[in-house]
C-alpha cells in the first residue's frame, strides 16, 4: 500500500524549517500574523479547514488573548495608549504583545497544519528510511498518540459512568467529583493496554534484528525533492542575505 495524495513528511520538515527560521528572524509581527490566513487557504484546499480552525481555537487563540491581555497591562511603558479605572495600558506592552503572540500564531498554525495533514504512520515510515531504529520510531509514534488514545479512552469511560447514573456534566464542583470515578478507570485500562502492547510487538517479532518489510509504503515523488531543495537554498540564502544586510 502506497500514500501518493501527500507531500513526503520530510519535504513539509525543510518548508517548516524555513518558516519557523523566517518566524524567528524576521522583525515585526506583520509577517507572522499574515501565516495564519496562509495556512488557513491551504487548510481549504487541503480538507482539513474544519480540523484545523477548530484545533486553532481551542488552544492558540485563548493563550494569545491571556498573554496579549498580561502584556498590554502589566509590561511597563511611558506611553500610555488609555486608562481603564486604575488600570493603564501602555504602548509598549501592546507591541510586546503584538511581537509575542504574532509569532505562536504563526508558529502554532504550522505546526498545526501538519499534524492535520501528515499522517502519524508517514512520519515514523520516513523516519525509519532515514536510519532511525524501529524501537526510537516507535517511542515517537506512543507519544504522538498518547494523548489522543486517552483523550478517546476518558470520553468512554465518562459515557459509561453516566449510563450508570453518575453526574458528569454541571458546574465545576459537579466536574471535581468526576475525576476519581473516572481518572482510575483510566489509568488501570491503560497499564493493561500497555502490556497488551508489548505482547502484540512481540508477537510480531519488533526485537528481531532481521530485515524488515513494509506493507504501507510512502515514495518520494519529483515534487518532493523540488520543494525539498527549494527550503534548503532558501534557508541558505536568507542566512546570506541576512548576514549581508
């Protein structure tokens, strides 16, 4: 089986590579904060714009409006932009803001992007041609999945709890009393899945030292290696141009 609808993993590493070099290095917030309308149109054209908008708003946006709020009234200043009560905004901190939440912005986006885009088993394929043992790939792949794995198995055992008529939905309190009935079911289902696990690789031979075989492959076509060396002299360029300038 063969993935030929995506960019080889390593090919979108070197284009994020160079943007998070630009990110980093260019000054201002203009650039950064102009990446998420970019990722936005790719996530169109790409599918994935639920996913991504979705995952954008639950995590980045709320911390970019924590830091932008705690920049803009509490770094200090000598211009004061307005006043609201005794609390005084000053320029300063607003650019800070600007200057730091432009950068998670763009950064978060990215990084966003390509986990709704890359497949978990792409990576650890093209991590494996690259040379990497099979035993280093799959701590990779148990961390990347970690959290989802949970995610889906808490989701459960909470549906199980209602059904057996425990409250789980309410205020906060209601919420506290839930994370015992719920968090022991979750560690004791994952110990036992963790052994299951080691069976399973076992029985699959994951410690011999013979020559493996892939079933699901994943081929480097001529637009990989297009995009692959148009990061790279891009990177090199903007190093040169940097240090020139």
């Amino acid at each position: 089986m063969e993935n030929k609808k995506s960019l080889y993993p390593t090919t979108k590493f070197w284009m994020l590579l160079f943007m998070f070099i630009t990110i980093a290095l260019v000054p201002g917030y203009k650039y950064q904060y102009a990446i998420l309308p970019l990722v936005l149109i790719l996530a169109l054209f790409s599918g994935v714009i639920k996913q991504v908008t979705l995952n954008f708003l639950r995590s980045t946006f709320i911390l970019c409006i924590v830091i932008f709020l705690m920049q803009g009234i509490f770094y200090p200043g000598e211009t004061i932009l307005f006043s609201v009560g005794f609390i005084d905004v000053y320029q300063e901190g607003i650019m800070m803001s600007l200057s730091l939440t432009s950068k998670i912005v763009a950064i978060s986006s990215l990084v966003i992007l390509f986990f709704a885009t890359t497949k978990i088993k792409d990576i650890v394929f093209s991590l494996e041609k690259m040379g990497l043992s099979p035993k280093a790939t799959y701590v990779i792949l148990s961390t990347l999945q970690i959290i989802p794995a949970l995610s889906a198995k808490s989701e459960t055992i909470m549906e199980a709890q209602s059904s057996r008529g425990m409250e789980t939905e309410g205020n906060i309190l209601v919420r506290l009393k839930t994370l015992l009935p719920v968090f022991t079911p979750l560690v004791l289902s994952s110990l036992e899945a963790t052994e299951e696990r080691v069976l399973t690789l076992e029985a699959r031979a994951f410690s011999s030292t013979a020559k493996r075989t892939q079933i699901y492959t994943v081929e480097k076509r001529a637009i990989d290696y297009i995009l692959a060396a148009v990061a790279i002299i891009a990177i090199i360029l903007f190093f040169v141009l940097r240090g020139g300038l």
